[in-house]
C-alpha cells in the first residue's frame, strides 16, 4: 500500500552491500560450480554465471531470468522424471514430487530458512537482521497497519517477515533475492493473505518501485455536519483517486492488492482514526494552521519548520508520503485529512 521511502539507484546500491553480505556469509558461487547432480547440472551453471543479477537485479530483472530459466527448469525436471519414474513410496512419480525435488535442491543452495546454517537463522538470526536493519521500515508496507520495528538486544528480538514476491516454492533460486525480500507483517505474509498466491508486475503492486498513492485513496463519503451534528456513522473505505479509470493498469494491479490483503475488510476496525482526523480537520482549517505558523514563535523565529509540521500535529501522524513507513495509518490519516480540506 506504501512504497519504500528509497529510490531506484539507492535501492540498487542496497542491492550491491546485501549481495557482499551474502557472498561472504554463502558459498553460494562454489556449491553451484560443485553441484554434481546430472539433471540439474545445467540450471546450476545458469545460476552460477548470472548470480549477481540473481541476487541484485530488480524486478523486471528477475522476470526476465524466470524466462530464461524456463526451458532449462523444464527439461531438468523431465530428465529427473525419466530417471525416477517412481518415488520414495514406490509409486508414480507425480508432478508434485517433482516440483518438490527441484525446490528442495535449489534452497539448498539458495538457503532462505531450511536449516541453521540459513539466511533467517544463521548466528541466531544475525543476518537477517542486518538485512532488516538496512531496509529500516517501521511499517509493513502492503497493509500500513502494522508496525515491523527491527529490535535486536539482550531483551528482545523483533524484525519483519520477508515476503517473497516471487513464490518461493516456484522459483526457489529467488529465495535469496534483494528485490524478492518484501519486508512485511506477519498478517500480511500468512496464508490467509498473501500466502503462496503468484505475484508479478503485471498483476500486482511491488511496494519497492510503485504504491497506491494516487491511485487508491479513504474516503468516508460523509459530510463534516453530519458527522460532528448528527452522529451520522459512515463507510471507511478506499475508492479509485479522481480522474483514474477502473481499465487503468496500475489501477487493476491496485485494487488486486486490496483485495488481497483485505484492506478495506481491515481497515473498517479504525474508523475511530478516520473520525478524530475529521474532527481536528474542522477544528483547525487551513487558516487557523497559518495563524498558529505566525503567532507560535520565540525570538521572532516559530517554533515549527513549517506548516505541514503544524497540520501533522493537528491529525497526530505523517502527512508526506516520504514519511509513510515510519508510523501505521499514515495513507489513511493523510487521505481523510485531504477529504476534509486540510491541503497537504
């Protein structure tokens, strides 16, 4: 729902100190050029020779190398079923046993989580952490709504999940990925939500290149008297941003990641946000934020850097999308606070 507060080239160069990281903590180059299994030898030559953009490439990078891989996957996995056309219960070799073959050998290379030694366990999680540490969200980007601090003391250990954009299951020499590890909650990354359910570009928002600013927006739909008067309940809800149409891609691939993490159905349990941000809304209008920019100073100098700072203060969160993954609720309080005429 948010996208990461970096751009492209910092991203790439994130991309770069992770990709060291991983070298020297995984032999990664060494246990491909060594692998010894005939059916697999030529997908791990592939991977061997393209690793580095395996690990650093972005996302349209990493499409291209799942097509490119493809063919090679496919005739590995054919050459494996010809030589076992039974499996270990002596039964037909199914497509299922096959997939799981190609998978359970590939992570043992490109090793997310499958033992001690792994990307999220090594040194009690060590690496993992730094990784987290680096990216320094706050908040799960997809949902917004659920903090993802990365604490790591004597007292506590806390950092997000990494949700791999790409199923990991299907392109398990992705495991490993920069752009493939989307820091996220735990809700988000479950199976009730995203789950093993296939992302791409084409169908989905990726939170490191895109967001659903300006596409997506809360609206409440209800006027400020009838709200603060009458008590008049209302529908929190995100609609389509003004002058975006429903055949619009972006918009398409927006409203799938709605859907999929069950933002509107989530979002209805904060309503109470929504409310006090179109209380102070009224309370403080665009003119009374400027009177308090110039009545609020010492030494001739305001207190506040500008009057942004005094709206983020009236509605008690970040207002600038660059600001967006330090606290949860920050698209929803900025969107109501627009709604209801404080102009960001």
């Amino acid at each position: 729902m948010i996208q990461v507060p970096y751009s492209l080239s910092e991203l790439d160069k994130m991309a770069l100190t992770f990709y060291k990281d991983i070298k020297k903590e995984f032999d990664i180059s060494s246990n491909l050029k060594s692998y010894a299994g005939s059916d697999l030898k030529p997908v791990m030559n592939y991977l061997e020779t393209n690793l580095k953009r395996i690990i650093t490439g972005r996302p349209d990078q990493l499409e291209l190398q799942m097509k490119l891989l493809d063919n090679l996957v496919k005739t590995a996995k054919s050459n494996y079923l010809k030589r076992n056309p039974l499996n270990s219960k002596k039964k037909p070799t199914t497509t299922a046993n096959v997939n799981t073959w190609f998978k359970t050998e590939i992570l043992k290379i490109f090793n997310y989580d499958t033992d001690e030694q792994s990307f999220t366990k090594k040194e009690k999680g060590k690496i993992a952490y730094r990784h987290a540490k680096r990216l320094d969200m706050n908040t799960c980007p997809y949902c917004n709504a659920n903090f993802t601090f990365t604490i790591r003391n004597k007292r506590m250990k806390s950092r997000p999940q990494f949700d791999h954009f790409y199923n990991k299951n299907r392109y398990p020499y992705l495991a490993l990925s920069f752009y493939n590890l989307v820091p996220s909650c735990a809700l988000c990354n479950s199976g009730a939500l995203k789950g093993q359910k296939p992302f791409s570009l084409a169908t989905n928002i990726h939170p490191f290149i895109e967001s659903l600013e300006n596409v997506y927006q809360f609206r409440t739909k209800v006027k400020s008297v009838d709200f603060l008067v009458s008590g008049k309940d209302f529908e929190l809800k995100m609609n389509l941003c003004k002058g975006i149409k429903v055949s619009n891609p972006i918009a398409i691939k927006a409203k799938r990641n709605v859907e999929v993490f069950a933002l509107n159905d989530r979002y209805k349990y904060h309503k109470d946000i929504a409310g006090n941000v179109i209380k102070n809304s009224y309370m403080y209008c665009n003119t009374s934020i400027d009177d308090l920019y110039e009545t609020f100073k010492i030494g001739g100098t305001s207190i506040f850097k500008s009057e942004l700072e005094i709206k983020e203060l009236i509605v008690g969160n970040y207002l600038d999308p660059i600001n967006f993954h330090k606290r949860i609720h920050t698209k929803l309080v900025k969107d109501i606070a627009e709604e209801f005429g404080i102009v960001i």
